[in-house]
C-alpha cells in the first residue's frame, strides 16, 4: 500500500512550456536554460518516483548498493504517513500525529530528494517532467506514485465529509479520518453504514474492519440494540480468499452485522441522512438508506499522471508491468512497486514489503545487463482487526491461497495478531522497511517451516 495522494495533471505548468517554447522540449531544455521558465535538467541512474511505502523502500535498497547521489526521488508531500494505522485511528485507538513522520526524515540520506510533482513521463525518451519546470533525465525508473482517493467521483460525498454535524466520514485520507472517532461517540442509534466501492482498492480489507471496531465500540458503550450495522460492499462477497471469508461470515452472524453483497454507494443526500446504493446485479435498481453514521470507502484510480502516459499502462491506467518480474512489458529499464503496479495482488504494505526484493533484484540485474529472474508470487497480508483486542491475519498469494506464516490457525481471531497489527508493525515499519530491510515475513515462514510446526 502507498501513501500518496497524487496531485492532478499540471495543466498550468504544460501551458507556459508549451507557450514560451514552440520549439522541441530536448531543444529547449538544452539551449534556452535562461527563459522565464524554468527548465533545469537533472541526470540520475534511477529515478523513484513516489516517496510512499513502495518509493522509499526501494529509494532504501537502491541508494545503499548504488551509493550516494545516483537516486533521485521525485515527492512533493512534507509527511509521509503510515496508512495502516488508519482504521486505528479510526477506533480511537491511535491518534494521526503517531501516524506520520517528516519525509526528510524517512527518505534515504544518500538519494536526492526532489520535492514537486511528477507532471509528465515520457519513457522514450527516459524522462520525467516535474511542475518546478524540471526534466529529470534517468537511465533506469521506478514508479511508486500509488492511487488517488476520488472522494468526487460520488456527488454529495466530498460536501458532506466537510460538513462535520453530517456525520460522515472515512478512513481512507488524512483530511478525515480523525473525524472518524467523534462520528463513532455520538452515534447512539440508527443504521450505521460502511461501504465498499465499485473498483480496485487498496487495503481492501481496511472496509470492514473499521465496522468491526465500530461494532465492537458500540457494544463496549452498550449502545449496540440501539444501532444497526451495515456493510454494503460492492464485492459479491465478503473477501477474495475462501478460507478467510468463511470465518468472516460467521462472525458477522455471530456479531449481528448485517452484510449486503453487489451495492454500490452512488450518492450521499447529507441533508436528509440518505445514503443511495445501486445494486449492480440489477443495474439502475437503486436503494435509499436513512443512516445516522455513514463510513465511506472512496472509489480510486491510477494517479493521473500516470494513466495520461498511454504508453506506460494498460487500459486500467496502472503500469504495465509483468506480473512475476515487476518490469515493465515494453521498456525494460523501467519498474513499479506498490498500488501503482497492474499486477492483481491485494494491494497493501505487506505486498510492497514482497514485491521490493523482486524490483530491487531485477533491476540490478538490469543494470549489469542481465535477464531479471526474481520472481513475486503475489504475496499479500491484511490484518483484519476485529474489534479493541483481536484481529484474524489474512496471508495469501496471486492464485487466493493462503500462504501463513505463523504455526497457528490465522482465520480465528486473536489477541496476538492484534497486538502484532498494533504495536510491532509501526516498529518494523518505519525501523526495517524505511530503511530497506524487510522483504516481507518470507523467511520467517520459511524459518517456521523449517522447524515444522504442525499446524491444527
Ligand atoms: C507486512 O509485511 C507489512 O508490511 C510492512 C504489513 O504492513 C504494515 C503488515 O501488516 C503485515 C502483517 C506484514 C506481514 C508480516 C508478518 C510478520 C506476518
């Protein structure tokens, strides 16, 4: 998973280049470096761009082989956040400011850190366009730029997640997830939603485990026969992965959630609580629900930044990188890691965490001129926090497999996962992974295999 929140296309930036300039870009950045414009001209081996989790992480691994000033990462946001602390956050159970460091802090002292936004990729050329006006020249690229929240894309969403009393709110974004926690405490009855959008999402887990903690609140308060709660997820089911969607299953019976499987949230009447699904089994079938909390998922897309680059995405907008290398299908010098990738794994931390030996792997093959051979098989985790103590560890692979590492049954709910998900991945999150030292728990599986713990 990755932090950032690109920003738009810089319109503004391209018009005055184009204006001042009705000449080639490689002419103009060559020869009129005095123009009003400003049209500096960096060089690097390897360009990150996106200082998320990805970004940095392999801005980590990269610039200790490589060494100082070959990495440049191109990110323009002052903090850089632990997203998987949100639902956290969300139950009162963190607060934002334990949530973020400085990015000055976290990214690599040995790489350059370019502080603006990535506005245009022309990879034939092997070049990125900054909106400071610069061209960055590198011979090999990583894109790390994540998704974008499209909280606009559901009209009355954006206006009623700005208007506090309306009681609305959601995890996913900085801007709001504080609000989630004040929604929770003065809720005391009522439908309370949480919804799951049409589209490919990151943390996918992170929808419903903020209704689990907000169930698990409610009956803490003993405000629980008093509020109905609700996922509506546009899933036709609960969870990708059998074997962990069937304990969910029950726990929602057991907990009294109601689920409701293919319903799409397309609108939000804030001044009348009315929430509005389709149900995407009966296309234009649409549903109004009264709520009193309303928890919404936003849809997400490929940055546009990088969906504007035709020749870098498929039609999704997400690179276009082979599945198992990671490199790009048509310029081998160039990479992605993280939600900015199309490969088909459930995107968060723990696949970023996987995918960053394989990226860093290959493209050092690259560079001696060798064929890269390390292969992702699609790893990803989600802690499923189930409440204040508990939480189910989902671990699978491309093919929906579980792939667990611990010796001990990982869809039954537990006090220690909790505590892993809590206090032990922020550690090792910010102390091995921002410093390029965590892969992912692979060799801790395969260490506990080794010993061959049967499992029961
Ligand atoms: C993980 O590697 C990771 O990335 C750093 C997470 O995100 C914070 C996780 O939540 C999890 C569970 C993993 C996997 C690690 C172990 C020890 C199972």
């Amino acid at each position: 998973m990755n932090r950032r929140l690109p920003g738009t296309f810089n319109q503004c930036q391209r018009h005055l280049f184009a204006s001042s300039h009705p000449v080639s870009p490689a002419f103009s950045t060559r020869f009129l470096s005095t123009s009003r414009v400003n049209h500096e001209r960096q060089e690097c081996q390897v360009l990150v761009v996106g200082g998320g989790t990805g970004g940095c992480a392999m801005a980590a691994k990269l610039s200790s082989r490589l060494g100082s000033n070959k990495v440049i990462v191109l990110e323009p946001e002052d903090k850089h956040y632990y997203q998987p602390m949100f639902t956290l956050i969300g139950g009162g159970m963190k607060r934002l400011d334990q949530s973020y460091k400085q990015m000055a802090d976290v990214l690599p002292k040995k790489a350059k850190w370019v502080k603006e936004k990535a506005v245009e990729f022309d990879p034939d050329n092997n070049t990125v366009s900054t909106s400071g006006g610069k061209t960055i020249k590198y011979d090999f690229l990583v894109i790390a730029t994540g998704l974008q929240l499209k909280y606009e894309k559901i009209p009355g969403l954006v206006e009623a997640l700005e208007t506090p009393e309306s009681n609305v709110c959601s995890i996913y974004s900085p801007k709001y997830v504080d609000h989630v926690y004040d929604c929770l405490r003065r809720t005391y009855k009522g439908n309370v939603i949480f919804t799951f959008p049409h589209c490919p999402i990151k943390c996918a887990g992170a929808p419903q485990k903020i209704a689990y903690i907000s169930d698990h609140y409610f009956r803490k308060m003993g405000r629980r026969d008093d509020v109905n709660v609700i996922y509506n997820t546009s899933l036709p089911v609960i969870f990708g992965v059998k074997h962990y969607a069937d304990a969910l299953m029950k726990l929602v019976e057991k907990r009294n959630i109601k689920l409701n499987v293919n319903r799409n949230l397309v609108e939000v009447r804030s001044s009348e609580n009315i929430a509005v699904f389709e149900d995407l089994v009966k296309p234009g079938q649409l549903y109004e629900e009264k709520y009193s909390m309303l928890h919404v998922t936003p849809p997400m897309t490929a940055p546009d930044v990088v969906a504007n680059c035709k020749q870098l995405v498929t039609p999704t907008g997400f690179v276009d990188v082979d599945q198992m290398t990671l490199q790009h299908n048509k310029y081998t010098n160039v990479f992605s890691i993280g939600d900015s990738a199309c490969t088909p794994n459930s995107k968060t931390a723990a696949a970023a965490a996987a995918q960053s030996p394989v990226v860093f792997k290959n493209l050092i093959a690259v560079i001696e001129g060798k064929a890269p051979t390390d292969i992702y098989d699609g790893y990803s985790s989600c802690p499923i926090v189930t409440g204040y103590n508990s939480c189910i560890l989902a671990e699978f692979d491309y093919t929906l497999t579980p792939v667990e590492t611990f010796p001990i049954d990982q869809a039954k709910e537990r006090y220690s996962m909790f505590f892993m998900k809590k206090e032990l991945m922020p550690v090792l999150y910010w102390k091995l992974m921002m410093k390029g030292y965590w892969n992912g728990p692979a060799l801790m599986r395969k260490m506990f295999s080794i010993l061959n713990f049967n499992k029961k």
